[in-house]
C-alpha cells in the first residue's frame, strides 16, 4: 500500500493530527540538533576599543568564523580561540589604540616646522608611556600628558616641567604603584623630576604628585591604607597569644586635612643684649690776668692796688652712651594634612575553647587580668592618647563555629564527564527518543499494512426468497493481495447480477443488527 493511498484513506482529524505530529517532531529534532551541535564559546578579548574591537569582527566575519560581542568582549569558538589569537596577531590585531614613535616614520622634514616636529615629538613620548603603563596588570586606561615650555627666547627646543597621568584601574591603584608610575614618566622625560609628576586614581582622585608628601599620602590623607596597616599589626600581635582566627580588629581614624601656615615673632624684654657702646672724653683749658678789688688805691696811679694777676683754668668732661637690644625669637611652621586628631579601637576576642575528655567543646570567657595586659599592649603599639579623645575598646566573646574546610580534591572521570559532556549526553538521548516516537506512534502507523494475503468472506445464505442458485455463488474465500475495494469490483463486473444480490442482503442485515 502506497504512502499516498494510506494518507487519502485517513479522515480529516486524523490527517491533521498526524500532521500537527510530524511538525513538531521536526522542529524539536531540528532544536535538539542545534543545541548539540553548538560551539562551546570562549573569552577571545576583552577590553579593547571600539575601533579595534570592529576591526577584528570584520577579520572574524571575513574568516568565517562564529563569534558572539557581549558588552566590551569578544567570545569565539573554544575549540579555535588559540589559532584565531595568532592569526589576528600576524595581522597585526587588535592595533595598539595609542600611537608611539611610528608618528615619526612619516614626517616631512622639509614640509614641517620646528613647532610641529615638537608637537609630533611630545605625541609620540606620551603613547610610547602610555604604552608602557597599560602593560601594567592592574591598568585597564591611561592617559598621559606632558607639560612643556620654551627655555628662553633664543632657544626653540621646549622643556618639559611637569606631567600627567590619569589611570583607571581595576582596583584601587596603590601609592606605590603610583610612586613607580612618578618614576617611570620623569626618567623617561629628560628634565623631568619624579615629584613633578601628578598620578591621578579616576575612581578615588589623587594618589601622588607636586605638594603633596608621599609619606603623608601614606600615612595620613590616605586614611584607609593607614588603618589597615594598624589592623594587621594588631592583629598579628594579638594572634600571637589567642591564636590564629580568634581575635578580630577594627581601626577607625580622623585626620585633620587642612594646611596651616603660622608665623610667629617673640620679644624677651628681660633679656637685654648691649648692642653698641660708646666713650667720650672732653678737656678745656684757659689762662688769663685776674682782675683785683676796686679800693681807693687802685684808683691812684702810683697805688699798688693798679697792678694785676694772672688766672688758669682746666675743665674736663666724659660721655659715655650704650645701645641695648630686645631678643628676638622668629618661628615658621607649617602643619601639612595628616594629622591624626583622634582613633577609635574595637578589638572582639573569642573566648577559650576547652575540648573535655569524651570529646565535647567548653567556652569560658577570658579573664579581666588578661583583657588588661591585652589593653596595655594595644594601647602602647597604637599611640593610645586619651587626651585627644582616643577609644579602645576590648571584650571577650564567643566566636560562632565556622565549618571545617577541608582540601579540594581532584575530580575523577565521573566528575569530569557530567561537567563536560552531561549535557551533550543528555541532548543525544533526547533526540534519539523523539526520533523512536516518532518512528513508533506517527510514522509506522501511517505505513503500516497488513502482511500476507488478506481474506475476502463472502458468505451468501441460502434463501428462497432471495430466488438464485446458491451454488452457482456459495461460501468461498478469495485469497488476494491487493485492495478489497479493486477485488469487490472485479467480482462486480464479471457477475453484477449476484453481487447486486449479495450487496442487498447485506444491507438488510445491517439494517436487522442496527438498533
């Protein structure tokens, strides 16, 4: 029997049910199939710009290769990442975003002024130090940028006096590496000084730069690093005694940010310095007659009272003048940011566990004697003040039991199986059971057909009333092999006469057996 005389002899609702069943066989097959023949993708790069990132995309989609974008990463067949990394590379992918000294391949001498072969110069040391950072692990963006300045009028070469550098990174970029960072740009900048160089965090702002104490930045504007240098020093001296894992701390810092200036000028009056002193000595001398008393002699000519005496005169006089001066106490300070104005200690210690004969566990609180000499110790390894308002704070609690976290083992054949190909197992199976449904319950009962000749009964009764011969056209089956409806009408025009005869008596029959 053919497929189409099979699908012609099924009624409306089977024909759309066998087809509602073979759609959807097909499309879970066709679902199955994708699933299970998809690539495993993999990580091929990771950000890179947007420019270079189009770039290999259209070298993949030249390749023909699969590859799927997800945000700033590129994801590529596993089983081709590693060719497809070397093949881009000898292509010369993904280019370097930052352009270095190939700036100079090109230039025209001849064409080109002493202030654009410096603008072009400067361009070329700020990629080739751009470069250089970015192959820091921790980098993911840097710019750099270089001051410069002509020396004099009479010199056209510019010098640089101070730089740049702007830094995104994955975590928080340390004084450290920033200090390096000061080195690495002033050593390859002739004239450059490493302290003039500003290295700039674009998630948490200045890490280094001019005016600003690396030491400080260390010790007192970076306010986080200064309290987790202090938690692990605690930490590691309280282990000491209680044990690995049992002691907590906790380290809380305010630094005072401002800057101060203060000059001050102090006068000691009673400290009195001769400056300058000074003698004079003045003498005088005169000689002259005296005259004598007026009597009545001196008033006659030959009196004796007429006649004079002589006097001498000395006069000496001393001077002395001293100038004295007040001491003078002149002060300049200046209070860089930092200053640490006052912490607060919280340190959590778990009580003693004692493990009993049978096995069991006991906690007991620590003692004051021992939370005492503990306070002490901490007090004077932190620079406890308690008249700047410090606080510490000790206490003895139990620790809630962590579990026991042993080594990690290897994973067997069983392990890597369900990791690896578990799923693609599970996706085969599942195909092949939908293709033997399908096989089963749609495809073979619609080609199915029966086996070996098929019996025809064709019984006519004996009737009289009927009025032919019964033995001209008695009880006989007719084997055959092909359709009953070809052999009914084969026997119909050979003897139309009996099976119009038997078609009725048939039909009376149904009719009596019908309700």
């Amino acid at each position: 029997m053919s497929l189409l005389a099979t699908w012609q002899s099924l009624s409306l609702q089977k024909k759309i049910i066998s087809a509602l069943a073979v759609c959807a066989t097909i499309l879970m097959f066709v679902f199955l199939f994708r699933q299970t023949t998809k690539p495993q993708m993999a990580l091929l790069y990771s950000g890179i710009d947007a420019a270079s990132a189009g770039e290999v995309i259209s070298e993949l989609e030249s390749l023909g290769v699969v590859y799927q974008v997800r945000g700033e990463t590129i994801y590529t067949d596993a089983r081709r990442r590693d060719m497809l990394r070397l093949e881009l590379a000898a292509q010369d992918l993904p280019r370097q975003s930052v352009a270095g000294y190939e700036l100079l391949d090109n230039l025209n001498s001849f064409a080109m002024t002493s202030e654009m072969f410096n603008t072009a110069y400067w361009r070329a040391k700020e990629g080739e130090l751009t470069r250089t950072i970015l192959s820091l692990p921790s980098v993911k963006v840097v710019r750099v940028h270089i001051g410069t300045a002509k020396q004099s009028s009479f010199s056209r070469t510019p010098v640089a006096k101070s730089a740049s550098v702007t830094i995104t990174a994955v975590n928080r970029f340390d004084p450290k590496q920033a200090k390096a960072v000061q080195y690495l740009t002033a050593l390859a900048v002739s004239g450059l000084a490493p302290n003039d160089v500003a290295v700039i965090d674009s998630s948490y702002g200045l890490v280094a730069g001019p005016g600003l104490d690396n030491e400080v930045m260390g010790g007192g504007m970076n306010t986080p690093d200064r309290a987790t240098r202090l938690e692990k020093s605690l930490l590691s001296m309280l282990e000491a005694r209680v044990g690995m894992g049992n002691a907590r701390v906790t380290v809380f810092m305010e630094v005072d940010r401002q800057r101060q200036v203060t000059s001050e000028v102090v006068f000691d009056p009673d400290s009195r310095v001769i400056k300058k002193r000074s003698n004079s000595e003045s003498s005088r001398s005169s000689n002259g007659s005296g005259g004598a008393a007026v009597t009545v002699a001196s008033n006659l000519p030959e009196g004796d009272a007429g006649q004079g005496s002589s006097l001498t005169s000395d006069d000496t006089e001393t001077s002395e003048q001293t100038e004295y001066e007040i001491s003078e106490i002149r002060r300049d300070s200046e209070t860089m940011p930092g200053t640490l104005t006052r912490q607060t200690i919280a340190v959590l210690l778990n009580d003693i566990v004692t493990t009993n004969a049978d096995g069991t566990t006991t906690t007991a609180p620590r003692s004051e004697a021992e939370l005492a000499t503990l306070r002490e110790l901490i007090a004077a390894a932190a620079g406890i003040t308690e008249d700047r308002g410090d606080v510490l704070t000790i206490k003895s609690l139990a620790f809630n039991a962590l579990p026991e976290v042993g080594t990690v083992s290897a994973p067997g054949l069983w392990q890597q199986f369900v990791d690896n190909y578990l799923w693609s197992t599970l996706q085969a199976l599942i195909l092949a059971a939908v293709v033997l449904v399908l096989a089963l319950f749609v495809i073979k009962p619609l080609l199915s057909r029966q086996e070996g000749p098929a019996e025809l009964p064709l019984q006519i009764a004996a009737d009289d009333d009927l009025g032919f011969d019964p033995g001209g056209f008695e009880m006989a089956q007719v084997q055959v092999e092909e359709d009953p409806v070809d052999v009914m009408r084969g026997l119909t025009a050979e003897k139309p006469d009996d099976a119009a005869t038997l078609l009725m008596s048939w039909l009376e029959e149904e009719g009596k057996v019908a309700p």
